[in-house]
C-alpha cells in the first residue's frame, strides 16, 4: 500500500505519484527506491547537498557490514547497561503518549526497531512514517518487518522513505507526535531536524529526541572518561539551545547508565505566556516592555544619579519622571503634540 502524504522538502510543494516516482506541478522528480520490496518508497536524498556528519552517515551505512555493525552494537550497548532493550524502547515510547489511531513520524529510524515498539500503540487505524538517511537502513527495515518479499497486509499502516531529517518531506502539523532516538548527534544540522520535527507535528502533540552524551556531573570523573574514551560522541551536549522558541514542557532525562540524553516536549504556537506590561513598583519603575523596548542612548553617571534624586523628590519612578521629562521636552520643541 502506498499513501501520498508528502511534499517536496525543499519547497514543501504537494507531489503526485507516478509510477517512477513522486513529481511536483514545477517538475521535480523524486524516484521510488529500486529494491526487493513490494512497498513503494520514495527517495528525497540528494547525494550532492549532503555535507558533514549527513555524509558521514551516508558513506558509513554502505558498508557491506554496516547492518551486522549496527547490531552488534545494540547487543553490545544493552548487555553493558544491562537494560532489557525491549522494555527500554516501550519506556521512551510512552514519553510520546500515544493512543490509537495517532500518526506518527520516526527520524532516522534505523533497522525499525522502534518502529516495532510503536505500531502496537497506535493500532490498525493508526499510521507510522520512518525515515532515514541510509537506503539501506530503510530496505533492512522493511525486511525485518515483514520478511523477504515486501511488507506484508497486516503492517498496512507503514510508510518508509530515503530522506533528509533536517529537510523533512511532509506538510506542516501533519503528525501527532515524532521520534528520534540515535545519530542525531552525527547530524550535519542538528537544529534544522529539530525544528522539522517541530513543524510536522501538530500544536499539543509529542517531540522526543536521544542520543548519546554523559550526565555533566559524570563527564570529569573516571566513569564518564570511560564512556567517553570508547565513544568520543559520549561526549555529546543535550540540544536544548537548539529547540524552538515554542517549545513547552520541556523535560530532559539521563538513561542508559547515565549516559545517554533524552528530550521530550510538546509543540506549541507561541512563546510562552509572558505579559511584558505588568508595572515595576520601586525606584526604577516601568515594565519589561519599556526596560527592553525603551532603552536610551546612554548618559553621564552623575546625571543619571541626579535622575533618581529628581525622581525621589519628585514622588515617581524614574521611569516615569524620565517619560515625563521627555515628553515635555519633545512637545516644547513642537515634536509631538501637547
């Protein structure tokens, strides 16, 4: 089965399915993924516009071993923390609060293992998009799902691509929540994936991102220098300056020993709720809109504490005997209007 949900990623033009592909009214083309599968995948990548650790990526999931490699490391990652990987996966899962019938987008998804975590919860009414970067990984994905030979009739509701998590191929608020979780530190643009992330999921709905990095108070002592010397991206910094101005209940947690992050928020259409014009009572008076919007070019010292003395005797702020002070002045000149 082959749904049309998406749009071109760079200009966030709707496409139409052909059988090559995805095309766009201006003629942009983007082919269906040449593979031993029945599903119908499209490929958003173009190998010319990938830089940095996208590229990285890229070349090191082509390996002939890269999927063995990637294994192995998530064998060798859950026996080291001693964390049943099953139980781990459906514990970052919650953070999403899903329910039947939700869609649901997940960022470079891997061999799918999250995938098999998240389609229980949100049944056959749901949908689940994944992505990833590697054609290879999406290929290994569909196979691990369903076996050789495509995805079978009862996972309907799966929809994979060869995409770009920093140039999502999907419409605004078309998801209620998205997953990340590992590579996003490998990123070439980390705020662009996280701010997509945002964009594609409706206002009130789910984000949750991981990946490696030690706890700040683990990183100077000999636990986190032996983290950090067997993987130097342990070293990683949580996101959190990257997320968008809009993002509300925002949480950060440690797992894994401690050594991997976790962010999850909720996405909002504003900042938050701040009203700027609540009055300063005090000597400097004024409200945060005048103290920010309102500043001045700067004066003398002296002056400005015969400011606050006028002020003082004056019986006002000297926010407000400066406006006052001003105000006269600007209307003896014939600036404004008395």
């Amino acid at each position: 089965m082959f749904k049309n949900p998406y749009c071109c990623p760079v200009s966030k033009e709707s496409l139409r399915a052909v059988d090559s592909g995805l095309i766009g009214v201006h003629g942009v083309h983007y082919p269906f993924l040449k593979a031993e599968i029945t599903n119908k995948i499209p490929v958003f990548i173009d190998e010319k516009m990938l830089s940095g650790g996208d590229k990285i990526s890229q070349a090191m999931y082509k390996k002939d071993d890269a999927e063995s490699a990637y294994e192995n490391f998530l064998t060798w990652l859950f026996e080291t923390f001693k964390q049943d990987e099953i139980s781990f996966r459906n514990s970052l899962v919650e953070k999403l609060n899903l329910k039947a019938g939700d869609r649901v987008l997940v960022t470079g998804c891997g061999l799918g293992d999250d995938v098999k975590c998240i389609l229980p919860k949100i049944g056959s009414t749901g949908e689940l998009f994944a992505q990833d970067i590697s054609d290879l990984m999406i290929v290994a994905t569909a196979r691990r799902l369903s076996g050789v030979g495509g995805l079978q009739a009862d996972i309907n509701n799966l929809y994979l691509s060869v995409s770009n998590a920093s140039m999502l191929p999907h419409p605004d608020s078309y998801f209620d929540a998205a997953y990340h979780f590992g590579g996003i530190n490998l990123f070439s643009d980390i705020k662009s994936a996280i701010h997509e992330m945002a964009r594609v999921v409706k206002i009130g709905g789910k984000v949750v991102i991981g990946d490696e990095g030690v706890a700040p108070w683990l990183k100077e002592n000999e636990y986190g220098k032996i983290a950090i010397c067997n993987n130097k991206l342990w070293a990683s910094e949580p996101p959190l300056s990257l997320l968008p101005e809009t993002a509300s209940n925002v949480h950060l947690t440690w797992m894994l020993g401690n050594c991997f992050y976790v962010i999850d928020f909720e996405v909002s259409n504003s900042v938050p709720l701040m009203d700027i014009d609540v009055p300063h009572k005090g000597v400097r008076g004024g409200n945060m809109r005048k103290r920010y919007f309102g500043q001045l070019e700067g004066i003398d010292p002296e002056l400005k504490e015969k400011v606050g003395l006028a002020a003082s005797t004056a019986g006002m702020s000297a926010s407000g005997w400066t406006e006052q002070v001003i105000s006269k002045a600007l209307v003896d000149s014939g600036l404004i209007k008395k």
